[in-house]
C-alpha cells in the first residue's frame, strides 16, 4: 500500500509530504485546487510521461518519491528478478531535470521507465476520470476480463511465444522472397560466375602489367643494358680497367700514408660492388633474352585485357576485388542450391512456432470463456446494490480472423439497464453515470480477485446523484476492508464514508499559488462536508446534514 508521497517542484507544489493510511481515504477540495497534481505526480513514479510545462521552476530538480508497504503482496520474485532490493518499505523516487532528463529509482537501484511500469502493476491501480471512457473500448474489455481470469504468468507465456512465431515467420517470408529474386537473377550470377572461374584469376595476375611493360619495352631495355656492359667491361678505358688501375696504384703506396690506405680500403669496397653489379646486369640482360623468346607477348596482352574489362565490368579496381565477387558469387549459388531445404526447415520451426503460441492461445481461451458468467452474475449483483436492479450485462466472445498478440478473441459488452430492453453496446447506450457504475462494479470484482494493495478513483463517482453516491461509497468502503482505497471526489456522500478525509486547497500569496493538503479533524470534517452540501453558506442545516452523513 501506497505510506507517503514527497513532492517537490512540481506544479503548483514548492515542497509537500503527504502520509496515507489503510482503509479508505477521501481527498476533497474546489475545482482548480490541485487534486489532479497528486494523481499526475503518483502517476510520475509508477513511469508515466513527464510533462515538462509542470514543473514549477525549470532551474530546480522536480523530484517526487513514494513510499509503499509491500509485504503480503507476493513481491519478492519479482524484485530479485529484476535485480532489485527487496526492503520494505520500498521507495520508489523520479528525478527530472530542467533540461528534461529523468532518472528513476527503486531502494536507490537506477531503473527504466518500462520496469517502473511493470511494478507498478503490482502496486497500485490508478482510475483516472477518462478510464470510465476506455470502457467502450475493445481492448480494454479485453484486459478487464484477462485481469480477472488473473493469468498473467499464461499472458507472459504467450506472447513470447507469439513474437517467436512472428520471427520465424518474418525470416520465412523473407527467404521465400530471396528465393524469388534469386530466381530472376540466377541465370545471370551463374554466367559471371562462369566468366570468372573461365578466368582462372589469381593472384599473381597481379604482375601482368609489370611484365607486360617490361616486353613491350623490351628492345629499348636490352640496347641500353648491352650498352652499360660495354661501357663497364670492353677496352682499356673501361670502367672496369679504370677501377682496378685505381685499386693497384693505390695498393702499391699505401704503406707510404695511412690517410692513403683508408682510401684504398674505400676503393676496394667500391671495386667489390661494381663487379657485384655488373655480374647481375649480365643476369638481367641473359634473362630478357631468355624471357623475350619463351613468353607470347600478344598472349600477355590478351591476358591483362581480360582482366581489365573484368575490373570494368565488376567496377572494381584489383585483382582481389575479383575474387572476393567470385567467391560470393559461388556462395550465393550454392545458397540458392540449398535454399528449398532452408525453406522447408523454417517451415517446419515455424509450424513449430505457432503450435506453441496456439497452445497457449487455447487455454487462454478457455480461462477467459469459464470466468465469462462468472463476471456477469457479480455485475448484476453488484449494481442491483447501486440502484440498478434491472441491469443487464451480457459479454460475448468475437473471435478474429487469424491468432494475433491479444490472442484467438476479443470481447464485447453488451448493456441494459432497463428491464424488458434488450442489450445493446455500452459504446451506444450506457449514460455517463451509469458507466461510471459500471466501472465501480469491475473495479471492485477485480480488486478482490487479483489482490491490489491500493486502487484510487479520481471521480469516479461522476455523473451520479446523491442516494447512488451513497451506494458507491458503500461499495468502496467495502473495498476497503481489503485494500487501500482513495477516491478523489466532488461528493459529500462519498467523502463522508472515508475513514480519513484529507482536503486539497490553494494557497495565495504575493509571489504565486501554493497548493497545500491537509487531513481534517472530525469538526474540520464536518465544517467541509457542509459546504460541499449548501456551498459557502453554510448552515445550521447544512452542519446537521453533514454529522448525518458521518454517523451514516
């Protein structure tokens, strides 16, 4: 149950702290006053959306922190779960900046928002004034009846089981058009292939253009290289001559100068490399003799045009590029090959798929249609207890055309509050009050079932007069025996029953508005129920009607 709310910064509240207790609470007060701020900041840390226009002073952090007693509630599985410490009380606490940046806390464990809404779940059901609206939704009567079925571990299982499917199915879908495509494209992916391993590239087709060059240039190489040789080796003015005439006239002073045997010594090692030169110009030279009348120069050309029109048509620039298509290309063929057994595989997982989410789809279907009569009886019941003895609720199943995530059937009420009228859809015939009834009773069957540790109504008693506000306060004080309830309300009749009364007003002063909530005293009580009975004035009248309504 829900032990204090802390606000600070956040609409027209500076800083408020407000301690709630079991059973039944009323929170009055005059339009405008700021009730609505204390369900919009609860709602803030159960992870509902901020809106930043709410808080009070941007250049101040808006934090709000509840307080909640969760022993009895069956809660611990889910705090170790979710790696949180399982501390009672747990306090629950969200932070908004003034750039809008929020952080979110349970015991001090930073959380995200979608955990925050899965706990709150667990915590507390807040009936807001449009919810009465969502009851003409399909969807909603759907979760009302789920709810009550109370089979959340089975509506887990589901639809993880149903996303399951969905991407089994999606990744068969998306073979199947692979398949499709490939198809269109295989002739001509299986004729590059050929081209490519006709080819028969590797990668020492690298050097083509290299030895290409080297023949296509080959007369100027061999004149130039015979003609270095000559001028090195041939005559007694060769280089060759000269350096060794060099290296002996210098061998035979140097024992004369030590300055002149280290230029010996240089010389020498000069002497060395050049004959070391020469004997490899004189390989070089042999081998383009030898290359020249082994190699077929117009073969060679014929070779690196292939290849350059294979770069061309891939738009690739190298030898590797190529291969790397000849290699995804062979892949992609062969996955085309094998792609009927990959279909059939798929199929089958997800044939799998679906029989499992069906499986579970089906008994869903059953808990829901069992609990049907069940529900309507307690309906009945329960606003025969509201003024409505002739109520008639009918809730039909529909199925939809194929399973989806909300299962094999969606649900519809019917409604009739008059005997002898046949039932039509609440959506075209129930009146607001007789919605807002209608509601009260669900609330109340699934209050009971799915043990709640606090629900509160913020008006849910509109639309509705006097002698049925009584009924409906009956009904929530009886809610309360097992629960906290809260309601927010405009009515005597319903403030009156709260075992606590608890009054939202607005404070003036120079600088701005200050809401401010206050629990009354019994006189304190009974002054505000008679001015929510007579208005401002109140009467000796007025006062008696209100003690009526407190010893009722």
């Amino acid at each position: 149950m829900l032990n204090r709310i802390s606000i600070n910064n956040y609409a027209l509240i500076d800083e408020l702290s407000i301690d709630f207790k079991n059973g039944f609470t009323s929170i009055t007060g005059e339009t405008g006053a700021g009730k609505s701020i204390l369900i919009s900041a609860l709602g803030l840390i159960l992870g509902e959306r901020v809106e930043m226009k709410a808080i009070a002073n941007i250049d101040k952090k808006c934090i709000v922190e509840g307080e909640f007693n969760i022993t009895n509630y069956n809660l611990e599985n889910f705090f170790v779960k979710n790696d949180l410490d399982y501390i009672n009380p747990t306090f629950i606490r969200r932070e908004i900046t003034s750039s809008g940046r929020t952080r979110s806390f349970v015991n001090d464990t930073p959380v995200s928002l979608s955990l925050l809404k899965s706990l709150r779940s667990f915590l507390i059901d807040i009936h807001s004034q449009h919810q009465t609206l969502l009851l003409n939704s399909q969807d909603y009567q759907l979760k009302l009846v789920d709810k009550y079925c109370n089979h959340f571990d089975l509506e887990l299982q589901f639809k993880s089981e149903f996303k399951s499917y969905i991407n089994q199915k999606n990744k068969l879908d998306e073979l199947v058009e692979n398949e499709k495509q490939m198809s269109r494209e295989f002739d001509y992916k299986k004729f590059l292939l050929d081209e490519l391993n006709d080819a028969k590239l590797t990668l020492d087709d690298k050097l083509i253009e290299e030895e290409l060059n080297k023949l296509e240039n080959f007369e100027e190489i061999q004149q130039k290289l015979n003609q270095i040789l000559k001028i090195s080796e041939t005559g007694d003015m060769s280089v060759s001559s000269l350096l060794s005439n060099i290296v002996v006239t210098l061998d035979s002073i140097r024992k004369n100068d030590l300055s002149i045997d280290t230029l010996n010594s240089r010389f020498n090692s000069i002497w060395i490399e050049f004959k070391d030169c020469i004997s490899e110009l004189e390989n070089l030279s042999s081998n383009y003799n030898v290359d020249f009348s082994l190699r077929d120069l117009l073969s060679l050309q014929e070779r690196f045009s292939l290849i350059n029109k294979l770069l061309q048509k891939h738009r690739v620039h190298s030898i590797e590029d190529l291969l790397t298509i000849q290699s995804n290309l062979l892949i992609e063929i062969e996955n085309h090959l094998n792609i009927d057994s990959s279909i059939e595989l798929l199929k089958k997982d997800c044939e799998k798929a679906f029989e499992n989410a069906s499986k579970t789809a089906k008994k869903i279907t059953k808990n829901r249609l069992n609990v049907l009569p069940k529900i309507e009886r307690k309906l009945h019941s329960l606003l025969a207890s509201l003024g409505m003895p002739n109520a008639l609720v009918k809730i039909t199943s529909n199925s939809f055309d194929k399973l989806n995530i909300k299962g094999y059937e969606y649900f519809t009420i019917y409604f009739s509050s008059n005997k002898g009228v046949k039932p039509m859809e609440i959506s075209n015939i129930a009146s607001g009050g007789e919605l807002s009834r209608l509601m009260l009773c669900f609330k109340y069957i699934l209050a009971r079932k799915t043990n709640l540790p606090t629900i509160i109504f913020d008006e849910i008693d509109s639309g509705v007069s006097g002698k049925i506000a009584h009924k409906m306060a009956d009904l929530m004080t009886q809610m309360s025996n097992s629960m906290q309830v809260i309601s927010i309300t405009h009515l005597p009749q319903v403030a009156a029953k709260g075992s606590v009364h608890l009054l939202v007003s607005k404070l003036e002063s120079l600088k701005k508005e200050q809401t401010i909530i206050k629990e009354l005293s019994p006189d304190e009580r009974i002054y505000e129920l008679a001015k929510m009975l007579s208005g401002k004035s109140i009467t000796n009248s007025s006062l008696s009607n209100a003690k009526d309504l407190l010893n009722t």
